[in-house]
C-alpha cells in the first residue's frame, strides 16, 4: 500500500465507527472484581471546549526535518488525530542558544559579525526554517537541549571565558546594583577536602565576591544542584570573603581558603560588585556589565602550594562540571548550530498543521535579547498570523536561574513586546516541572521550601508586572527512570497532577489565570513504556484529570513522526510520538498514543467543538479501598454524557456497574482500546505493534455490566 493510501486508510477506519459487535465480542464476564461509576448528570465541576483544551506541539529537530515532517501526507496524518491548537516549542532556549528566528538580521558589532543579534521584522522571501546560535560565553557544563556544549571555566582555555547575562545589571533591571548577584557552582563530583581556588578574571571582574561551600553530608549526595538538599545552606570559607582592595585590577586570584582542607562536593563563588570593565577594543556597553572569568580551578593548599583537583576540558564529559547564575547572548556568525533547526514561522502557518487556529509562540529570555522577541511579533503582526499570546521563556526552573533573574529578564521581554502590541497576552514560564523547589544553587539556606515558581511570582508582582503572567505554563514528563515497572507509575499520575494545580494555587496564581499543560508525555526520554498501552494510559490521565482540576489548556508532546529511539539505560527502545517512521519521516504505523488520542479527541470530547461539562464521577468498591480504575464524565454539546474509564491494572478484569447514564433500557456505545485491539512487540529498532486497529466499538445492552480489560482504556456513551 502506498504511503498516502496507508494515511487515508487510518483516517478512514479511526474516523468512523466499526460494525458494531456482538455483545460476547465485548468480552464481557462475571469475572473479575467488582466496583460501581456512578455520574451525577446534574453536578458539574468545570467545562472546556476541546478547540482550545486539546490541543499537540511542534518542536525543533535535527537539521533537514522540516521538510519530511511537514509533507502534504504527514499533516493530514497528524491532524486526524484531532488535536487542535499547536504550541510551538523553543528548542534554543533549552540548548543555550540564541534564536535567529529570521536568518536576516543585524549584529551589534556588523563589521566583524558578532555580538547581540537582532533579527529583522520583514523578510523578502517565507522562513521555512531558523537556527540557534550556540553561545560562547557559556558557564554551564550541562544544557537542557542536546547536552553537546560545555562550559567555558573549566574547559583548560584562559582565551575563552563565561560572562554573566549584562540584562541583569541594574542598567537594565533599574534597581540596585546589588539585586541580582550572580554565581558560579562547582560540581566536585565526590566529596573532597577543599581549601583553595585559582580564579583567572576575565573583564568586567569582580571586585567583591565570596567563596563558599555547601557542607557535606557524607550519607546522602545529590545527583544535581536542584536536587533536594540538607544542611546549613551556603558557608563562607573562613578566608573566603574578599573586597574591593583584594581583586583590584583583575588577573588571576590564587586564595588560600582555610588553614585546613574542608570536606564539601559543592562550592560557590558569589559575585556581588562588578568593576564595569571591558575587554580591549570592546564598543558596546554591554560588554562591561556583569562578570567574567576566564579560568576556573578548585584545589588543595600545601607547603604554599596550590595543587588543582578540579579536571579541565573542552569537553563536557571530561570536565569539571560549573553551573553559572546566567549566560551572555553575545555569540558570532561562527556559531550557528547546523545540527538543529526550528521550523520557520512561514512553514508552520503555510503547512496547514495549525488549522487556522492560534498558534502559542514562544520568544526567548535566557539566551535571547527583548528586542528580537519585539522583532518576532512586528513579523506576525505584519503578516496577520493567529498570535494571541506569547509564552516567555522555556524551562527556566530546569536551568538553574533563579527566579529573581528570571523575573528581571521577563519583565524587559514582556516590556519589549508591549511595545509592539500593548495588548499581547503574555504567560509562561513553560516550567520544567509543576513542582520545582529551591535549588541549591542559588538558595540561601535549606530551610527554605518554597516553590521556584512561588519566588518567581513573588518577584514579578513586587516588579509591577503581575499582569504579565496573564497564564501559567509547565510541562509534565512525570518519570525520568521510565525502565521501572508502570503499575505504581500510573498510579501517581492523577495525583500528580492533583497537587501541582494545588501547588500553583497555593503559590498564589489566582483562580482567573489560566493553567497550560504546555507538554506532556510519559517521560522526557525515549522507552518501551511510551510505545506499549502505559504511555497512552499517562496521556489520557494526564489530561482528563487536568481538566478535571480545572486546567484549561493541553498540549501532547510527539506530533511528529519519528523512528525509534534507544534508551541506553534500560536498553529499549521507544519514542513520545504518535507515529512510528523511518529515518525519512515517512510514516510506518499508528503509536498507542495516536490511538488512545482519537479516543479522547473523537469519542469522549465533540471533536467540533463547544463547552462540555464536567461531570461528578464517583469510582467505588464494596470490597477495595482503592481501586486502579479513574472515570470522567462530560456532558457533551450534543447532550450526551461519555465516561472515559482506564484500567490501570496491568493484569486484572474489573466489572463496573454504571450509573447515571441513560435510563435502564436504553443501550450504550463502547469503544475498547486493550491488548485485543492494540498490542507492542518490542524488537530493538524494529519493533512494532500487533494488533493496532485502533478503539474497537460494541454495543453494551440495558442492565449489563462492563467489563475493563488489563491495562485498557474505554469509553462509554450515550446513543
């Protein structure tokens, strides 16, 4: 069968129902254990209209996959799965890269090609596709993106240097040069006895800092500076405080930290004043804002001299590992990053994937300047493109800024585009997780528990700019270790999502903001779970209990096609998308989550629109406490009620008794997606699922139970 003919084929047996089956087909039992759904028909608990609650993402890729994603085939493919809005993510932001989103543009410094890029508001011909700059005045060893950069203060290279974002000096936050010191932390690995740095300055210097330490508790070690942490937050070295008189000039500054060497993994330089210097020859002003260093080393002091354990190279695998308060956007025409594209702004409205519907856009804020975000919007406003908001930022809670830097960042984007449209709706931050807490990096103290966000709110508001957040955006990619068995995974969906609408409320979004679900998906990284019934089973929960919550909007991570992943961790294979295709795109079979989605877009939810209302949905056992089985109700606009039910039991039959729907003798509509309709067969990259046939519809008669399948999604509706 020829590609396009495969596409209309699953169009054509997913978009239309079955023949109905027989009532034995169902597979209906007395086995299994019992419970009752009951739905209260005239209790509704929200409402959402799936034209803007349902809705799928377009992200950057590697270079050359505009074109084969976006064919005439795989748009139509993509969009019978019935999502509707699209988010399109900024994959620069997450790999330290600044976005030229219009490959025409200027250079703060044109003559050589370098410095702070502004792309142009026009363009002569469409973008079909744009490019991140790498930057090279970079201080993280570890970015969020390919993870294929490192850090310039450990990379053994006194000519390179990190920078500190000069967006941050109060030039342009216009408060007090003391509100947004910045900071290096060094990643020992292990515990290691300390008491000496060699600091190699770049220009602008410090000429006030301090060197401290996190002490150590031998018993429990994080994995990363935002992990968790005990202790007595941050300590100064005993000789670790230095002043104007000490780091006068610059150069390089070898300290003997403390008489003797002090155990500790982590160790912090916080940089308070800067000298306002700049390199030789440098024109801009923001060249002399913030600080530089050239060359990092943590050691030992002995017999007067000074013996380095810290590890140097241009490699971030081989280096000591640094995360940095911020990043300098300064970056070359040298740098740009071929091995990953953005699709064009063009390409995405000319290829049909949108709809016509409004498209969430994001601008950049760690690595970018406000006036390329102001020169992105003057381009759609120009062309007329469906832009009613814009989502600042990505993930900055996943990039070790903390929330006072970012607030100060955000506020000078959101002033820029204000600029071009005082009445753009502004949101973000496309939070890494709903959860974030303080990080070790940054925070002052361990009793300190309080949210990122809830730091980052405060923030924004005492900035005058609580009107800016006009939505809440995050992520949701529950489980990184997702070679563990589902079961127990599952079952913290629901009440993860239950706590992190919980979170953002206490944090203190009012209940008039907004929450988008911006991504979600099983995990962050490819594995058999997403390819088998546990990474539908996630997406549905995630979703319907979202909305449930009252989230407004959803946005399922993986629209496009994409071949299996390895995952050297566990060693399977899988990916978050819903469809697997070969190394071209072109499209080989339906995912479990193409499935389970068309169940929820086209069965549960009126795929043409309008306000459905959410149900009361009550799940009991006469005999279990709990039971692994979640149901939601909706009153759709053409007045039926659809139960979406999942079994999340990977082995055992449940028989539910509905109540609520219909009257007695009146039959009802079932769609199954199980192991009879929907099976995967791992076999490395080759792997692939039979049956897949999608949701099989029956007819459930008056009075009869029905009966959940292992590890199965259904969904009940009125005739």
């Amino acid at each position: 069968m020829g590609r396009g003919m495969f596409i209309k084929d699953i169009v054509r047996r997913l978009a239309t129902a079955a023949v109905i089956a027989t009532f034995a087909s169902v597979g209906l039992t007395a086995q299994g254990r019992q419970l009752v759904i009951s739905v209260n028909r005239n209790e509704s608990i929200g409402s959402f209209d799936p034209l803007h609650a349902l809705g799928s993402t377009i992200d950057g890729h590697a270079a050359g996959s505009t074109s084969r994603i976006l064919t005439h085939a795989n748009v139509a493919a993509m969009k019978s799965a019935n999502f509707h809005r699209i988010s399109y993510r900024l994959r620069t932001e997450l790999g330290m890269e600044a976005w030229h989103w219009n490959p025409r543009g200027r250079w703060s410094d044109e003559a050589h090609q370098r410095g702070y890029w502004t792309s142009e508001s026009t363009s002569p011909m469409p973008i079909r596709v744009s490019y991140g700059y790498k930057l090279p005045r970079r201080g993280n060893t570890i970015d969020q993106g390919n993870g294929d950069g490192y850090s310039r203060l450990t990379d053994g290279d006194t000519v390179s240097y990190w920078k500190s974002n000069p967006y941050l000096d109060a030039r342009f936050t216009h408060d007090s040069a003391t509100s947004h010191p910045q900071w290096v932390v060094v990643d020992m690995d292990s515990i290691v006895g300390v008491n000496a740095i060699d600091i190699r300055w770049g220009a602008p210097f410090a000429t006030q800092y301090h060197v401290q330490y996190w002490p150590a508790n031998e018993d429990e070690q994080p994995k990363g500076p935002d992990d968790d942490q005990t202790g007595a937050g941050w300590v100064n070295f005993a000789s670790g405080v230095v002043n104007s008189s000490a780091a006068a000039g610059g150069g390089n500054a070898m300290l003997q930290l403390a008489a003797t060497p002090i155990r500790a993994r982590w160790i912090r330089i916080l940089l308070l004043s800067s000298s306002h210097s700049a390199i030789r020859g440098a024109r801009d002003p923001r060249d002399s804002l913030g600080f530089a260093i050239r060359e990092l080393s943590i050691g030992q002091m002995i017999n007067g001299s000074f013996h380095d354990i810290s590890r140097h190279s241009p490699r971030g695998d081989r280096q000591t590992r640094t995360y940095a308060s911020s990043t300098d956007p300064w970056h070359r025409a040298a740098d740009r990053d071929d091995d990953t594209e953005q699709p064009g702004i063009d390409a995405m409205f000319a290829s049909g994937i949108t709809r016509g519907l409004p498209m969430l856009t994001p601008v950049g804020v760690l690595y970018d300047t406000p006036g390329n975000a102001a020169a992105l919007l003057r381009y759609i406003r120009h062309h007329k493109y469906a832009v009613p908001g814009v989502e600042l930022g990505e993930e900055p809670d996943g990039q070790f800024v903390s929330p006072a830097d970012f607030a100060a960042l955000y506020v000078q984007v959101a002033d820029s585009l204000r600029s071009v449209d005082p009445t753009i709706t502004l949101g973000g931050p496309s939070l890494q997780d709903g959860q974030t807490k303080m990080m070790m990096s940054w925070k002052e103290n361990s009793t300190d528990e309080r949210s990122w966000f809830g730091h980052f709110l405060d923030a924004l508001t005492a900035l005058g700019h609580s009107r800016d957040l006009a939505f809440v955006s995050f992520e949701f990619y529950p489980f990184d270790r997702a070679c563990t068995p589902t079961a127990p995974q599952l079952a913290k969906v629901a009440p993860q999502i239950d706590d992190i609408v919980a979170q953002f409320r206490s944090d203190g979004v009012p209940a008039s903001v907004p929450l988008l679900m911006t991504e979600y998906g099983y995990s962050a990284f490819s594995n058999e779970s997403e390819m088998n019934r546990a990474g539908a089973i996630l997406n549905t929960l995630a979703v319907a209990e979202f909305l449930a919550r009252g989230g407004a909007e959803t946005f399922f991570y993986g629209t496009e096609p994409s071949a299996l992943d390895r995952n050297s961790k566990c060693e399977s294979w899988g990916d978050n998308t819903l469809f697997v295709a070969d190394d071209d795109r072109h499209i080989i079979a339906p995912n479990s989550t193409y499935q389970a989605a068309r169940m929820l877009t086209t069965l549960w939810a009126d795929s043409s629109g309008g306000t459905h209302s959410i149900l009361t949905t009550i799940v009991k056992s006469a005999s279990e406490s709990s039971v692994p089985v979640n149901a939601y109700a909706v009153h759709r606009p053409d007045n039926r009620i659809a139960v979406l039910i999942v079994n999340r039991d990977p082995t055992q039959e449940w028989t539910v008794d509905l109540h609520g729907l219909s009257t007695p003798t009146a039959a009802l509509d079932v769609w199954r997606l199980s192991s009879a309709e929907y099976e995967w067969h791992p076999n490395g990259d080759h792997g692939f699922a039979k049956p897949n046939s999608g949701a099989r519809k029956s007819t459930l008669p008056p009075n009869m139970p029905l009966v959940l399948r292992p590890y199965s999604i259904v969904v009940v509706r009125e005739h």
